[in-house]
C-alpha cells in the first residue's frame, strides 16, 4: 500500500523550466545575450547533465556557477516558478484519499525557501507538510537520504509505504537508499533514465501518477 507522497517541488509541482527561462531573458545581466532566446532552445543553452536529467542552470558550459548564484540572490527570479497546472487540484485529490503528503528541498537558504513554498502552496498548507534543509548540512549534496529517514522518523512514514515523487535521477537513488519507492516525473525538457534505473515508475501528469497509486493499492500493480 502506498499511503504516503513525498513531492519534490522544483520540476515536480513548480515549473522550474519556466522560472529559468524568465530569468535568462530578464535579468539585468543577462538579458542583453538572451534577448532573442526561445523556449526550445533551453536545453540548448542548458545542457541537460546525466547526473540531473532535467535543465539545471549549473549545466551551463560557461557560466554554470554564475548563473546558479545569481539566480539563487535574486529574489524576483528565485520566487517565480508558477505552480504547473492542476499541481493544487492534485494534492487536494490525494488528500481525499487520505494520503499524508510532504514536500521536501533542499536549498541554500532554508528560511527563504520555506516562505516560497508556504506562499506557492498556501492553498494545501493545511494538510500538506512542507520540509526543508540547507544544502550540505547532513553532509550530501541534497541532504536527500537523510532528511527522507528523518521525515520517516518524525512523522511515524514507514518508507515502504512512502513514494518520492521527483524529476531528478540523483533523487532517485536517494529514495532507494532510504527504503522508499522512487517515481519519476518526467517535466519537458527531460532525458530518459539510465539503464540501471529502468525499472522506475515514470508519469508525465498528475493523474497518470494517481493512476499508479490506485492500480499500487488496488493490488493491480507493484513497486518494486
């Protein structure tokens, strides 16, 4: 049975695509050289690195570093991710099924990420769990195995009951580490997952995942 979800947020519930495409385009020091730039052409400019699987401003072959760093101290950049379409309609569907949901970043600042995301999901923080941790603080890049085990630990998860729902390939060795069952959602501007990761529930869509769960809990599938 799976009773609870994890969400990544970035690329999962927030279109991260999006928010990196208006800051190329806007920000002061950079708009000048992607003036002219087109949403095809971001995987162009960012180069998706087979470690991520999905744009990533850090895969930029040049500026990765500066533009990650810009992008992260800019706040009328960093706050606009829109929520993808039908992202609130989903966890309230969940929530009628009684599933426990979190959301779980890892962030450079956890204070500013933790406001972003009450404001982006205001609408479902009465029962959505919003978790969030400094990047390297438990010694990981993500910090993503440990804080899954401390979730599981403080909020009485039992991880074989839990999927983590992100984008990234990296996260979805975390979730294995942690016990959990990792789904893979698959935004635009995604490469497929490595051969020894093939197993992986993928969805591209809200109701494909709530389609899984259903077919997970109904006995008509199994996660491995």
């Amino acid at each position: 049975m799976i009773k609870n979800i994890i969400w990544d947020v970035d690329g999962v519930l927030a279109n991260l695509n999006e928010a990196y495409f208006y800051f190329l385009k806007n920000h002061p020091k950079y708009k000048s050289l992607y003036a002219d730039l087109t949403w095809e052409e971001l995987p162009v400019v960012l180069p998706i690195d087979e470690k991520y699987g999905a744009l990533e401003l850090k895969t930029h072959p040049a500026m990765g570093n500066e533009l990650d760093h810009d992008f992260c101290h800019s706040p009328e950049f960093f706050t606009h991710r829109p929520l993808y379409d039908g992202a609130v309609e989903a966890l309230k569907r969940f929530h009628a099924k009684g599933l426990t949901q979190l959301t779980l970043s890892a962030t450079f600042d956890v204070k500013a990420k933790r406001k972003l995301l009450n404001d982006l999901l205001s609408d479902v923080t009465d029962f959505l769990i919003i978790e969030c941790v400094e990047h390297g603080a438990l010694m990981h890049d993500t910090a993503k195995v440990d804080m899954l085990k401390i979730c599981f630990e403080k909020y009485h998860l039992k991880a074989d009951e839990t999927i983590l729902v992100d984008d990234r390939i990296y996260n979805q060795y975390a979730a294995i580490e942690a016990g959990a069952h990792p789904v893979r959602f698959r935004p635009e501007f995604t490469t497929d997952l490595p051969d020894n990761l093939k197993w992986i529930e993928e969805v591209e869509s809200y109701n494909q995942l709530e389609q899984l769960i259903d077919d997970v809990n109904a006995g008509r599938k199994t996660l491995r």
